[in-house]
C-alpha cells in the first residue's frame, strides 16, 4: 500500500534534507489543530526514520532481484616463476601476465530467487505500512497533547475565575465585619477559600506549562518553545459515528496500517519459507570465462588466448543438515507472523471497542456537565445574594462556591473527554470522518 499524501509530501521534504524542513518556531497568530499538525510531520524525527525505514526496503528489493543478473568480473594477473632443479642449475625465469573474464549466471532454481524477490516486496510493503501507522500515531500524539494543553489552558481560566469569586467573598466577608454584621472568623474562613483557589491556579499553571512543554516536543521544537494557542471552544457539537460499532470494528480489521503491516510481514516469512526450501534443490548455472595470457621467458614473449564455456547441474546431497534447519526455522517465523497478526488484530478491536465506548461516555458527560454548571452557577449567586442579606452563613457562601469551581473543572474535564475520544477513535480505526473541529478557524 503506497504512502498518504500528507506522508508522501512528508517524504519529499525528507529528501531534501532535514534542514530544509525545518521551520523557524516563530508565529505571529495561534495556531490550530491542523497547523501543528502539518508542523509535527516535518519536523518530528520519527518521520524521517519511517522514511529511513522505506529506503532501506526498497534497497532490499533491489538486492534480492540482483540474483537474475549475471555475476561478471574482469581479473588482471601477474606471476613470476624461478625454480631450481636437482643438480642446482636455475632454469630461466618466467613472467606470465593478462587479463581474464568471467561470467557467471543462474538460469534455473527452485524458487530461492523468486522467494527472496517476494520476501523483499513484502518487507518494502509492510516499511510503508510502518510509515503510514507512524504518522498516524504521530497525528495522535499531537491531537492528544493538543486537547491537554487546551484543557489545562481553560481550566487556569476556570481556576482564575474561582480565585477572584474567592476575592469577592473576602472582600465581603470584611465589609460585613467592619460593620459588625459578622465576626472575624467569617474573614478567616474566607481568606483560607482564597488560599486554596489560589493553589488550584498555581496547579494548572504549572500543568499547563508541562502540556505545553510536551506539545512543543511532539511538534518537533524544543520543549521552552512557545506555542501560541487558541482557546477551548466552549459550544461543543458531539454526535456519534453514524457507523455501529461492528462496522467500526470491520473498517479497522482493513485499515489500520499496523494490521496490514503484520499481514505483510506475514506474506513475507511465506515467501522467505519457499526461497529456504529452494535451496535444499537442484539448480543450473552457466559459466563461461575469456583470458588472454602473455608468458615472458628471457626475454622471449608467447601470447595465448584461452576461452571456456559450461553448465554445471548442482544438487546439494549433504549440508550437515544445514538446510533442513533452515527450512524448519523459516517455518517458525511464518507461524510467529501468524500469531502476531492475530494477537494485533485482537488489540485494534479491543481499541475500537474501548474507543466507542469512551466515546459514548463523553457525548452523554457533556450535557450533564454543563446542567451541573448551569445549577452550581446559580445556586453560587444566591448563596451570594443571601449573604450579603444576612440571610446565609459563610460557610453557605464557600460551599457553593467550591461547588461552582468543581462544577467548571467537570465541565472543561467533558470537554476534553470528547475531543480525546474523538481523536481516538479515529486512530483506532484507521482513519474516521469526524464533524468539523468547531475550533479550527474557517
């Protein structure tokens, strides 16, 4: 299966260079889904060894097709020869000198070549498979540390939020003790509601800034780049894949590229299985060589040419039992393909299923956290409201505003749920049309 267009056009900047690729991390306008995206795939290192991966691949294509060329070598010899009879008289020396041709060529086997030739195909298919399944998993990771970033942004400001409901009440917690209308430990209280929102904020600050840090990371950058974001939106449309779950489940069984890298990978333990059992037989090999030889014997010069031609018929009888263990151990690594494919297909289902189901959990949790927040912001007012009356307690007040925050980080928290399943799902299937992205720009 070829590469995707985005991992085509990944590949082309690849070639060029790493350099080229690169773009300076300076961005004058936040940046979207799809922007950090396309930045992650050009500058992420694992897409250049993906890419690495293919090319070494396609080098074994070609090196297993170089078994139906002719092997041809061109010598050049040099000798010289002196030797000394019985008697101890030294016969003339000798200086033989030329040059030679040989040729040999396999016109015939049993499949060793063809299988080798397979068994390459294969490989070069499951690499791209490999590289596809990168950038997927690439384009995960992005969205994953996309949507953490931009849930730990909203729920800072959720948390900033809080800290200033918190100021409000110390300031009238104080205006009600100046006026004698409460005592100083409604100022305690309040002032204690104030420190711990405020430790909630320092929290999800420095959350934030380690979503960011990561997200920087997958995008290519060092992890101090900042990133420039734009915000959680806050009217979220969820629906569910108008596919059930069992189409779900059979559309990732002939997607995912994992999947059918394995089965690739299966295709070529089959093939390297017959190019073992092909050299246990016989095979034909022409053979032919041309020479030219020039003998120099003090001083007297003989030229003579030399030429030969054969087949040669070779069946091996006896390796040491070298080829049956082979055979027998290419026969392991087809059943150990079998058993990975298997054990893959098992756990792309076992992700669809828990991806459905994760995604159903978030479409219901979002109608839920947003009542939650509707009923926490209301009961806060009037807990406000009646304070302020006399009417409520302290207590009353932070009560409902510690309810009103939990409120906001359940309500951002269902937000998040969803875009993350979302994201998973498609990248448990192999690929999902979603509804557009209500945050990416027009």
């Amino acid at each position: 299966m070829p590469l995707s267009k985005v991992g085509v056009a990944v590949a082309a900047c690849l070639l060029a260079g790493p350099a080229l690729c690169e773009t300076a991390p300076h961005f004058d306008q936040p940046l979207t889904l799809v922007r950090l995206t396309d930045l992650a795939l050009t500058n992420n290192p694992s897409t250049r060894i993906a890419w690495g991966a293919i090319r070494e691949s396609e080098a074994g294509v070609e090196l297993a097709r170089a078994g139906y060329w002719p092997q041809i070598s061109v010598d050049y010899g040099i000798e010289r020869d002196k030797t000394k009879n019985f008697s101890g008289a030294s016969n003339p020396s000798q200086t033989s000198y030329g040059p030679s041709l040989s040729l040999s060529y396999l016109l015939w086997d049993f499949g060793a070549r063809s299988g080798s030739v397979d068994a390459a195909k294969f490989s070069l298919a499951a690499s791209q498979l490999d590289a596809n399944q990168t950038v997927q998993d690439l384009i995960l990771a992005v969205e994953q540390d996309y949507y953490q970033a931009l849930g730990l942004q909203a729920l800072q400001e959720a948390d900033t939020q809080s800290v200033q409901d918190a100021s409000a009440s110390l300031d009238a917690a104080q205006q009600r003790k100046n006026s004698g209308l409460a005592t100083i430990g409604d100022v305690y209280q309040a002032e204690a509601a104030l420190a711990g929102a405020n430790l909630a904020l320092q929290t999800a600050q420095g959350q934030f800034a380690v979503a960011r840090g990561q997200l920087a990371v997958a995008v290519g950058y060092d992890a101090d780049t900042e990133l420039p974001l734009v915000t959680l939106e806050k009217q979220v449309s969820a629906a569910m894949p108008t596919a059930s779950v069992r189409e779900l489940l059979d559309k990732a069984a002939e997607a995912r590229p994992e999947l059918l890298a394995a089965k690739a990978q299966e295709q070529s333990a089959v093939a390297n299985l017959e190019a073992t059992q092909g050299q246990g037989l016989p095979s034909l090999i022409l053979s032919g060589s041309a020479g030219r030889s020039t003998t120099d014997i003090s001083g007297q010069k003989t030229t003579a040419d030399s030429y030969s031609a054969g087949l040669t018929l070779s069946f091996p009888l006896f390796t040491g039992f070298a080829n049956q263990a082979s055979n027998r151990r290419a026969q392991a690594q087809v059943d150990v393909a079998e058993a990975t494919t298997q054990q893959l297909l098992q756990q792309v289902q076992l992700e669809v299923w828990q991806a459905y189901q994760n995604m159903n959990t978030a479409v219901s949790s979002l109608d839920t956290a947003e009542v939650q927040l509707k009923n926490a912001q209301q009961a806060d007012d009037v807990a406000n409201a009646r304070y302020k009356n006399g009417l409520d307690s302290i207590l009353d007040v932070l009560s409902a505003q510690a309810t009103l925050a939990n409120a906001r980080v359940q309500e951002v928290q269902a937000r998040l749920n969803w875009f993350a399943a979302q994201a998973a799902m498609g990248h448990a299937v192999g690929g999902l049309d979603a509804p557009k992205d209500a945050m990416e720009s027009p």
